[in-house]
C-alpha cells in the first residue's frame, strides 16, 4: 500500500475534504505516551492530542478495558457498580453545586443534554454563546459555530463577542471598564431573546474560551457574567470538554478563570480515546431531566465506560498529571512570552496550564493576523518531529495541547525547534 | 454493598428516574455469548441485548479492541489505514448506490449526519417520519421520537400513520389499496410541508419500523414509498440502527422489505459495545456534507472503531451469524404464530430474522392492547431466566431481539418458559 494509494481510498470511502491535518499528511500507526510513529518509523513529540490525556496506549487503561469488555458491556438500564462509582468520582471533584451525572458518547451529546435541561428547568429556549466558538456538530450545538454576528438559524440563540485584552472591544479603555463592556454586551443578548420571546435559558462558555483564543480575559468578567446571568434568571453551563481534567494545571478551567458554573459538560479526555461524555448538574436538575425526558443512550453509562474513565482518573492521580500540567505549561508558556518582544511577527503567547496559543501576526502594530504564517509553521513545526495545530477566530493561533504526560524535556526539545523556525523565517 | 444501596447510591449519582428495566431491576455483573449473570450468580438467557451482536464478552472483540488501543487511537486528521479498511468493508455490504461513509460515535449523531446532509444536498429543510417511530435523543432527531400527530417543536417535520396489517388505518380494504392509503397520508405529509414553506428533504423510517412493532407491513409499500419520495424531488434515509447488521436474516433491513434507501445510518451493533455509528450515502452526498460542514468527530472515524468494527465483521462472517439469525428466528416466529390462535390475549406474532414481536392484548376481538399484562410477562420470563422487553405504540409488544449468537437451543428453553407463563397466566 502506497501512501498515495491510501489517500485516494480514503477520499472515495470517507468522502472528498474528510479533513487531514499538514500539507503532506502524516500516517500515523503507532503511539506512546507523548510520541507518536508515522508509517515511516519517524518519531514525532504530540503537542495536540488532548484526549489520550495518559498518554498514547497507556497500559493501565489498556487492560482496564480489555479486562471489563472480557466481562460485561452492556447498556445502563440494569444497576451495575461500577458507573455509579465513577459517576460519583466525577462529581466529587466538582464544587458543591454539582451533584448528578447524565453520560453520554461525544461533547455534543453532551451538550445537547445540558441544553435540553437548561431549557427544561428554566421553562425558557434562549441560549446565549460567544461569537468564534464550537460546542459540537449537531444541528442545535452546530449552529453555535463560528457564529460571528450572524443569527443563528436554529433560532433563539445569541452570540456575544468573547472577552479578550489582545484585540479588545474597544481601545484605550481601563480592564474594569473593558470588562463592563463585554458584560453590557451580553445584557444586549439577553434583551435580544426576551424581546424575540424566546426568554432567556442560559450562557454556554468553555471556561476558558479554548476555541476563541484562549485569550486573557479580562479580570473579574467570569464571576460578574455568572452574576449577571443569575440576576437574569438563566443558568450558566461550562463547557470544560477542552478546558477541564487537569488541562489548565488546576481540575477545572472554572478554578482557573473563577466561576461557579450550573452544569458542568466534559468530553474529549474521559477515555482515554474511548468515547465518554457527561453532564453534570445539581440533582433536582438531572431529576427533572430524568423524568421528563426519558433519557437513554445505548453505548453510554456502560461498564465499559465506568472501567475506563476510573483507569483514567487514577493514572491522572497516580502520574500527578494535574500538577505535570501546571508546572510544565507554566515554564513553557514563561519561555514563549519571552519571544513576543523578540520578534515582531509574535504578536502574543498566552493560556493556562497545557492550553497554550501563540499568536502570529503580520506587525505586533497592526496585529493584523496571518494565518498563512501560522499554517506555515505548523507544517515546519511538523517537519522537525513536532505535532501542533491552530485554532482562533483568524486561525492565526498556533495551538499547543499535548497530553497531560508532556514533560519539560519535551518542552525544551520544541522551544530548540521553534526557535529553529524562528531563525529559517528571519532568514 | 447492598443492593439497595447501590440503588439508592445510582439514584444520587446519575439522579432519580434513570432508566431501570423490570419491577425489581438486576445487577448484571458478568456476559458471556448469549448469558447474563446478575450478582447472585443468577445465568439468564439474553433475549434483549441487540448491540453485543457477536455475543456479550466475544474474545475476538476483546483481542482487537486491546491491541488496537495498545498501539494507536487517535482522532481521524492523519491518514489511516484501518478506517478506510473498515469504510470500504461497510460500504461494499450495501447496495451500489452506497459509496461513502461517515462515521460517528452514535445513532443519534449518525442520524443527524444523515438530516443535516439530505438538507445540504436538497435545499430543503423538510423531513417526514413515522407518527410511533424513534430516532434518537439531539434537539431534532427527538423531537421527532413518539410524534403522534403532534407537530414537532422544531418544525420542518411531518409524522405519517407507520403502514401496518394489524391494526389498519382503515377496515375493510384489500392489502393493496390500504398500502395506497399509507401513501396517501405520506403524500399529505409532503404537501403540509411545501404549504409551510420548508418544502421537502427526506423521509427517514428504520427498514423494518423496529420500534413501531415491527409490523407487518402491505406489500408493495416500502417499494412504492421510496418512488413516491422520489418523484417528489426527496430522499429515503433508512435507519439500520436496528434491523441492520444482520439482524433480519440478511444483511439490511431494506434487503428484507425490498427497497433501496439513498442514506443509510447503522450504530449499535456495529463495536459489540464500543460507541460506533456511520451514516453512507452516495459519493457526491458525501463529498457535498464534507465540503460545507467540515464535519469533525473526535473519537470517531478512529483506529480504535476500525479495528473493533471489523472484528464484529469478522466474527458475523465466522460464525455465519447472518443465517443463524435467519434460522433461528425464522423456526421461533412459526412456533409463536402457532399460540396465537390458541390465546386469546397472544394478538399478534410477527418479526424479521431476530427481531420478533408478540402483540398482547385483552382480546383477539377487540384488539385492545395490554400493556399492564406486556409487563407482567416481561417480569415474569425475567423470573425464569429470560430477559425480554417490550415497545410498540402502544407498549404492549413483547420484544424479543437477542445478540446474533442466540441459538436453536436458546430458543426452545425460551418457548418451555413461555409456555409455563402461559399455563400460570391460565390458572
């Protein structure tokens, strides 16, 4: 099998533009830890990956679910141990307003479910998101895409324009009376629902804008927009499929950026690659979400899920994971923002814990975004062993998210061959 | 730990009202092929689990699922060998008008995959479904679940009467001309929805109205239908969530009712239990919902699902499941249809391959379902070792759709529990 033989089956039997990462796509069979082995034998350091959080074929996680799909996997409607024990190890690691679980497969399961009960408790449809975000790919949750200013054709739904200090709202203000404008901005939405009468349900935000940026947000605006949202009636649902289990050095991108959230979705790195999401909610919210709904979700709240996702809290605990993230995402981020007064081109490098966004501009001036630069160095970056990607409104944000088993030497190894990059586009 | 309080404990954790099948619910804790075993070491014949197809705890499945993860499972942006193995192998099971595949992780994103693609491809944003039907539980495939004659809340959606022998829309017509009043309502569906302005995308049934009965359908319509959507400028969405992968004696549903769908979606028999879902349709359907939607599933299309996925292939073709569903169900339908005429609360018997159903009513005359006795029965053959449950409109169908691997053997023992619960029902 040719590498060009594989490309051409793959477009006739997954459909023309399924998407590829890099110019020259990678095939990749086999992965470890950080690294992953393209059909080549080349070694490559995987700064993107954040759902096999453990690491690439972790065996503690291998043999949880060898062991449990060798014993029972099967659907949720008889009482089985091991899901309410997990259930209750997630919720234990939130903060006291989160009491229930409802599992599901993908982050937009997931956040179909907390839309669904938003609405239910609420008895309102308004959902209210920011301008450049993604929650997911069904009809509802995608239609919160990349919203920009546009109306959303589902209906009753708002986007308001995500906090940040790069490219603020407006120039030449303080941060507090940044943040007020941002926050007047989602008043605008609210009142934006209420006069359509859609009434307003609830504000759904990664917790740390993962997709928008991350940017810095302005001091204080995470717990005033909780407030405010409260003061509104509406609930306020973290999406933590990117920022939560240990990603910003801290459990939850909420500890992070300082709210209290209603409900809490999670995703991408429960299993290890073994698709498990969940929302979770105080119980008289999931009670009523139970009994009004009918909920059911075949290959979710399965043993299969419950053994792997416990597989993948105790590696994370018996790793230290939580405290790997922090220490190494906080001297790596300290090196990277030492680049942006070096070189014009680097108009900033921010984020929190292993969730790191460069972000590469024409002129630190102008600020005005170069996307062909960054996909230029993603492929560059690539070309030396190492895996980022980008992301931003402007897909002008080299985006760095490995594993939680990422380590100061591969950190080191990657600043070696950024500043490579660096010195080949200065050439 | 008791079991009252593991009860009581999943009550808090996934919150009061989760799904729990029968009166005193089992704690399974163990599979094995066709067998159950609850926490007393209780075996019971599994007479309800469709989705561990190759039988629960499959050894072959085991191997592939550890092995794959042991070495890669990853997102699906690199090129891939397996995922394309896997696409190809689905895609060359189907009709030639099946080309291409998307996967996902469940029915319901498989479903939504399928709407969001026939709106593309259409321009339009109508979709007609059956009045008794469910597809699944996003925003828009549920509210299309259980629809009666109710409109959706999500409007662009028509529920048609599903065609059925026993209880015909009309009384007193040859089979062909209620077959034409079937199509009569579904032409008036289409019409209602060019009058609403969302004109008309795609009607979508499962190929043999699984949840509907399964009922016995008037010839000729399924074959009708799918002209009729035709010449209206639709398309037919077969959703093979149930009836497909071998489970009616041939491959797919729609072989056995005689049509050829322009979609289909499969999910859960497709990993024996890990989330998998795909959604094949047409090359240049495909090829359209790729470039407009960039649609993207983190844990799906991955060489976890591939490896999985063609193992379940592998151990069907093994273990010539495909005939064995044929031969078994086809032996254990005769011997059902023998009790009809002999009770007069046995309705109905009917079914394709390992999907039956019994029809439980309170009088042969009358034809009034009993729903109170469907659950009785369902308890008491779980008493005896045999886990059936129930569906239909009207929750009166004992509903008998055991794993592939079920046997002659199986069957039999089933029919002496039967026919002691009959005796005891008689007395």
């Amino acid at each position: 099998m040719t590498y060009s033989t594989l490309w051409q089956r793959r477009d006739q039997a997954l459909g023309t533009g399924a998407e590829l990462f890099y110019d020259k796509p990678l095939e990749i069979v086999r992965g470890e830890g950080t690294y992953l082995f393209d059909s080549e034998g080349n070694r490559y350091v995987d700064m993107y990956n954040n759902v096999p959080c453990v690491g690439h074929a972790n065996p503690a996680v291998v043999k949880a679910m060898a062991e449990q799909q060798a014993t029972l996997n099967v659907h949720s409607r008889y009482l089985h141990e091991g899901i309410v024990t997990f259930a209750e190890r997630l919720i234990a690691l939130h903060h006291d307003g989160i009491e229930s679980a409802v599992f599901s497969c993908s982050g937009t399961e997931a956040v179909e479910v907390a839309i669904q009960m938003a609405r239910l408790v609420t008895g309102h449809k308004g959902i209210i998101c920011t301008d450049a975000t993604y929650h997911g790919n069904s009809e509802l949750v995608g239609s919160m895409s990349y919203l920009g200013t546009e109306m959303s054709e589902m209906g009753h739904i708002r986007a308001f324009p995500f906090p940040e200090l790069y490219r603020p709202l407006e120039e030449g203000l303080s941060e507090e009376q940044l943040c007020d404008r941002y926050l007047a901005r989602v008043e605008c939405s609210i009142e934006s629902l209420k006069a359509e009468g859609s009434d307003f349900a609830a504000l759904i935000m990664c917790s740390i804008f993962a997709n928008e940026g991350p940017p810095e947000i302005p001091s204080g605006f995470m717990e005033k927009v909780t407030k405010l949202v409260h003061n509104e009636g509406g609930l306020v649902i973290a999406d933590e499929v990117q920022s939560g289990y240990g990603r910003t050095g801290v459990w939850w991108g909420y500890e992070k950026t300082h709210f209290l959230p209603d409900m809490v979705v999670t995703g991408k790195p429960m299993g290890n690659g073994l698709p498990i999401s969940a929302t979770a909610a105080r119980k008289d919210f999931v009670d009523a979400f139970r009994a009004q709904k009918d909920y059911f979700n075949t290959c979710a709240a399965t043993p299969l899920q419950a053994a792997v996702g416990m597989a993948v809290l105790d590696e994370i605990e018996r790793l230290d994971l939580v405290r790997n993230a922090s220490e190494v995402g906080d001297r790596l981020i300290s090196k990277l923002k030492e680049k942006v007064p070096e070189h014009d081109w680097i108009g900033d490098a921010r984020g929190f814990g292993l969730f790191l966004g460069v972000e590469i501009v024409k002129d630190s001036a102008s600020k005005d975004p170069d996307a062909e630069l960054t996909l230029l160095l993603s492929n560059r970056l690539k070309e030396k062993g190492f895996l980022v990607s980008y992301s931003g409104r402007f897909n002008n944000v080299l985006k760095i998210r490995p594993p939680l088993v990422f380590s100061h030497e591969n950190a080191d190894a990657f600043l070696v061959a950024f500043d490579e990059c660096i010195g080949e586009l200065s050439e």
